[in-house]
C-alpha cells in the first residue's frame, strides 16, 4: 500500500516540476523561430547559452509537441518577412501583428486565443522628476505635440500607439541602460520600457520616476507562417497547446 502511495506521490510531484517523457531529438523535427536579435530581458535574453523565459518556453513545449526549436536572431520586420515567405516557420509577435497578412495566430474562434500566449508584458511610462508627463490610461498631458519618447530598439509593441497620441518615437536605444541614460540627460522627454526589466534593479531608475498607469498592456505570441503545410499545421496546433500548458509554471516565470 506504502508504495503504491509513494508512487502516485512521485507520478504528482512529475507533474507539478514538468517532467515529461518525449522523443530522443533525433527524432524531432526542427522547427526554425525567428526572435528579435536584441534582448528583451527577462522574456528573450538573446543568448544561445543562457535563454529568457519566453525561449525556454518555446523550447520545452517544442520538445513536448516532437520539435527542436532552432532560433534566428534577426531585427523583427525581416524576421516577419521570412516567417510569411515560409523560409522561416514561426517568430515571436506582438498582439498587434495579429491582422497582418501571411502570419497565423492561435485563436479561439475569431478572437487570439489568450491560453495559448507566450507573454503579457507591461510597457510603462518613464519621466524626469521636473517632467510635467501624465497619463489617464487615454490621453497624455504634459508633454509637446510631437515630443520624442524613448524606447529600446526592436520594440513593435507601442510604436502604434505613441505615434496615435502624436509623438515621436526614438528607438535608438540599445538596451534599457542607455534608454534610461536618455530619458535622463533629456534627449528625450520621457521613455517607455518593459515593466519586468525594472524589477531586477529598480534602484538602477536613480531620479527617474516610472508612472503608475502602463502606457499599454501587450500579449506575445508564437506565431507561424500562413504556407505550413497540413501536417505542419498539426505540429504547430500541439506545439500550441504546450505552450499553454507550460506558461504558468513556477520554473518559466519570470
């Protein structure tokens, strides 16, 4: 009796840590998925030796579904590109893209299929301590009408929407120590950044003061190429569906 308890306990604790059998990579099909080629930490690291979340992710639930994720580093519009002409089977996109032709998305109906999300990431305002910058979730006050707002190079998501609010974007940025290096020396009169990348660090902020309200709240996903065959098109459903399965567990959060 003591062990057939001690097995079904072993068989849950698999469970919760992700164990799961799957076939030896030789035996899986590699799967190519372009993803920005500057890092977007802690979600995309841009390092083969060190994944962010979101490529683990990718990974594990790729090996679940019989795939070997193989990554391209490319800046995001040429790794769009390749994904439509098929040269390339997925790339990781914002909610936004999700209208662009030659790109399929995981949906439920005619709506993006929440469930199957790579990452909900916050974009949050940035601004001096003499700035005037407000923000109601709707309109901006405070700053001039064409007014530039920094952001990291090869951000997608809130491009759109600061160019609706009739500012200027400045993605010059390589990484969030020069993007807040601009924010403060006033080459820019305010900036935008990933909520997650002030968590590890927030005293890195130094004066610099971050605005309750997010400019905007974006879902990533795995999306793929509208050309993949039938058969394809299975391996992307499972490979899906894994990704679901796995988001949320405690080993791939950020």
């Amino acid at each position: 009796m003591r062990q057939r308890v001690r097995a079904g306990l072993l068989a849950a604790a698999a469970l919760l840590v992700g164990v799961h059998a799957s076939a030896p990579a030789e035996q899986l099909t590699p799967w190519r998925v372009c993803v920005p080629d500057a890092p977007f930490p802690p979600y995309l690291n841009n390092d083969p030796a060190r994944l962010g979340v979101a490529e683990r992710l990718m990974v594990e639930a790729g090996r679940r579904a019989g795939l070997q994720i193989q990554f391209e580093r490319l800046p995001y519009q040429r790794c769009a590109a390749l994904v439509r002409s098929a040269t390339l089977e997925a790339l990781v996109a914002p909610a936004v893209a999700a209208e662009s032709p030659g790109l399929l998305f995981p949906r439920r109906g005619t709506e993006l299929d929440a469930q199957r999300l790579l990452a909900r990431v916050a974009l949050v305002w940035l601004k001096r301590p003499d700035s005037a910058l407000q923000w109601d979730g709707r309109q901006v006050q405070g700053l001039e009408p064409g007014a530039a707002v920094g952001m990291r190079s090869g951000m997608v998501a809130g491009v759109g929407r600061l160019q609706e609010l009739g500012l200027k974007v400045d993605a010059s940025a390589r990484d969030a120590d020069q993007l807040l290096r601009m924010v403060s020396g006033g080459r820019v009169a305010a900036g935008v950044i990933l909520e997650a990348e002030l968590r590890g660090a927030p005293e890195a902020l130094g004066d610099l003061r971050r605005l309750e309200r997010p400019l905007l709240v974006e879902q990533y996903y795995a999306a793929a190429s509208a050309q993949l065959t039938p058969a394809q098109q299975t391996q992307l459903a499972e490979w899906w569906r894994q990704i679901g399965l796995l988001r949320d567990g405690i080993a791939l959060r950020p």
